[in-house]
C-alpha cells in the first residue's frame, strides 16, 4: 500500500470489493423477483439481526432516524412529554421527538464514556418525564445498569439508540436488550450499513413489536384496510438482502475494529496531551469511531490533513447550541462537560479494512506534531 495516498476515515470501497460477489448476487436476486416492496428479505433479515443480539422481535425500517420515530410512537410519547437525552449525539436522535409535540430534554454527559450520565438526569426529572434515550454513542453503551435504575425508580421508558453499536455488549449482553424499545440505523458508515438508508427497531415487548409493525406500513392489517394512522416506513427489500450479505461477516469486522482501537491505544498512551477512549470493564465497545481528545483539536486535525490524513469530529455543536433547537431556549454554559469536550474530540480513520501500517503511520504523525 503507498502510505502517502489519502487515508479516509471511512473507506466503504475497499469493503466493497472483498464481498462484491455476495453483495451483487443479493441485488440481481432481488431484482429479477422485482419483489422491492416488503419482500421475504425483509422477513429474513429480520429474524437473522434479532438472531444476533438474542432478541426476540426485530421490525426492519426505512432508516435510524424512522426506527427512532416508530419506537417513541409505540411508546406512545406525545403532546408535552419530556424526554430526556444527550445533548451530544446527532440531532436524529431528538428530531422525532419534536415532530410528536413532544419535548426534548437535553442532559449532561459523563466526561469519559461520552455517553448519558445518569447522575446529572435526576434533577431534570418532572412530572412530564417519559422517556431517557441513551445513547451508545462510538459504538460505546451507556452506563445502563445507572440508567434502568432511574428509570426504574420514576417509572420512566428506555429507548435505546444504538444506532452507532451493532454488536456492542454491556456485562455481556448485546446493546438492544436492556431497554423497552432500541432502534439501530444502517446507514452506509455504521459498522452494519445498507446501500442506502435503513434501520430497525429491535424489542423483547411482543405489543411494541406490534404496534411497529402496523406503523411502519401504513397501518395495515390487509391490502387497503388500515387499522391506524401509521407511516411509509418499511425497510426497502433491496436493502435487507444487501444487509443479509453482509451481516454473517459483522462479527469479524467488529472484531478487527476493535484490535484497530488496541493498537491505537497502544501506540498514542504514550502521548502526553492525547487521552484515548475510556472503555469501562461492564463494556465492549464497538468503535464505530475511535475518538482522542486533546486540547490542540483544530491545529492537530489540520496538521492530519497535510499529511493526508482525513479525521472528523463527533459532533461539533451539541444539540442545545444548534439553531434548530433554539426554540428550547438553552444557553452556553448549560451544559459545561458537553461544551468542553466537542472543542477537544477528533475522530481518526477507523473501519475494518484500516492496515497496521496505515495505523502506524497516523500514529507517528500525530507524535511528531506534538514534539
Ligand atoms: C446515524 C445515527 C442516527 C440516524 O440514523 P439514520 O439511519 O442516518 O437515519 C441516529 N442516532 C445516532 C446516534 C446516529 O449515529
């Protein structure tokens, strides 16, 4: 490989090419029954994800963002019911919670897992109080058993974002089984991604599991009887045989990503002003994203660049600071650990197809930019 070429900090085209065969016979196959409008594939996928986390019902969806809406929905959240949620995370997770009158309530993260600090939700409890979304933001759960304990205690849902934790384990069990309701997105970039949008709701809740399943296709119950008001929602066909091609090889890939975040750890500890990910002894984290932190953020992120290193960042305005919950009224200062920590993270390459030698390469690069 010729190290100087560009390292992207997601390469979909290599992983392309190592199950190009698998992946094109799923299309044709599909496309020759022209069976695109909820096909057996849907069905298949279905019963094979829930297969992976050991859950019991999975309903496939057009995206994250809709498994997220269809599974507030089925919670039945509605007009003024506060929901709470990390500020940091991408506004999906709140956006549905917006479009059913509901309202979002931005919480404070724990300054090392990045995730929901169950500590700081207390006080934002009231009456109103419905719902907590945690969120297994990087591919790392939250502090669930802190979590289910006050949502025990106040009688509150959980609604899981796994969106970014295929596979993501908390003492031992998938991400997926701890809340009433979780939705995962397969988005193209996700460690399970489509071809395009999808996501699923996964639940243990045979009722949740129903009433999504009416949701996500228009409320039916036969051809042009529809039993409520649902939305067009489904998991597209073409979709769901791609990602049956791909699921049987989720394993490995998790697994590589995770030897990628070991030798990344390995070799930056050493770093004085780089802290690596925190991974907690109850977690196994799936790095959809490998993410320092650094107080140099923007000089380090640009000095990347120049040698040819492409890095992101996890978000850069949180949810309570973006124009589009203005109407919320938060203000800087709201929320101080969240603040602080999106002007230090930097996201570097991270997928499974990444090489030792490419890791090696960064690594060296960020050492020479701080001595
Ligand atoms: C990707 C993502 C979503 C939304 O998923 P889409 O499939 O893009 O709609 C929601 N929440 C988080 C945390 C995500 O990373």
């Amino acid at each position: 490989m010729n190290i100087r070429s560009k390292i992207p900090l997601v390469d979909l085209k290599t992983q392309y090419r190592t199950i190009s065969k698998e992946i094109d016979g799923a299309i044709k196959k599909v496309v020759g029954k022209t069976d695109f409008i909820m096909g057996e594939e849907i069905f298949a996928f279905e019963s094979e994800f829930s297969k992976f986390l050991n859950v019991k019902h999975a309903i496939g969806v057009s995206s994250g963002t809709d498994a997220i809406h269809l599974a507030l929905k089925a919670l039945d959240i509605g007009l003024g019911d506060e929901v709470i949620l990390p500020s940091h995370t991408f506004t999906a997770t709140a956006e549905p919670i917006v479009w059913l009158k509901a309202v979002p309530v931005f919480a404070e993260i724990d300054e090392k897992t990045y995730t929901l600090d169950p500590k700081k939700c207390q006080k934002l409890i009231t009456r109103k109080t419905k719902a907590i979304i945690p969120v297994h933001l990087y591919g790392q759960p939250a502090d669930l058993d802190g979590i289910l304990s006050l949502a025990k205690k106040y009688n509150l849902k959980i609604l899981e974002d796994a969106a970014q934790a295929h596979g993501a384990a908390y003492k031992n069990k998938a991400v997926g089984n701890f809340g009433d309701i979780t939705a995962f997105s397969f988005y193209p970039g996700k460690n399970l991604g489509a071809y395009g949008d999808a996501g699923i709701v996964v639940t243990n809740n045979s009722k949740l599991a129903e009433r999504v399943r009416f949701l996500r296709n228009h409320g039916r119950t036969e051809k042009y009887i529809h039993r409520i008001v649902g939305y067009g929602s489904r998991l597209d066909t073409l979709q769901a045989a791609i990602l049956s091609a791909k699921l049987p090889h989720l394993r490995e890939w998790n697994s590589q990503r995770r030897q990628h975040a070991a030798l990344y750890d390995k070799l930056l500890s050493a770093i004085k002003n780089v802290v690596i990910p925190y991974e907690a002894d109850a977690v196994k984290s799936m790095y959809h994203l490998y993410v320092i932190r650094t107080p140099q953020r923007d000089k380090l992120r640009e000095f990347l660049t120049g040698k040819g290193i492409e890095t992101g960042i996890h978000y850069p305005v949180p949810l309570h600071l973006q124009p589009a919950y203005s109407f919320l009224r938060y203000k800087k200062g709201d929320l101080p650990v969240t603040e602080k920590i999106v002007d230090e993270i930097l996201s570097l390459p991270m997928y499974p197809e990444i090489t030792t030698q490419q890791i090696k390469y960064i690594c060296r690069c960020i050492k020479d930019f701080y001595s």
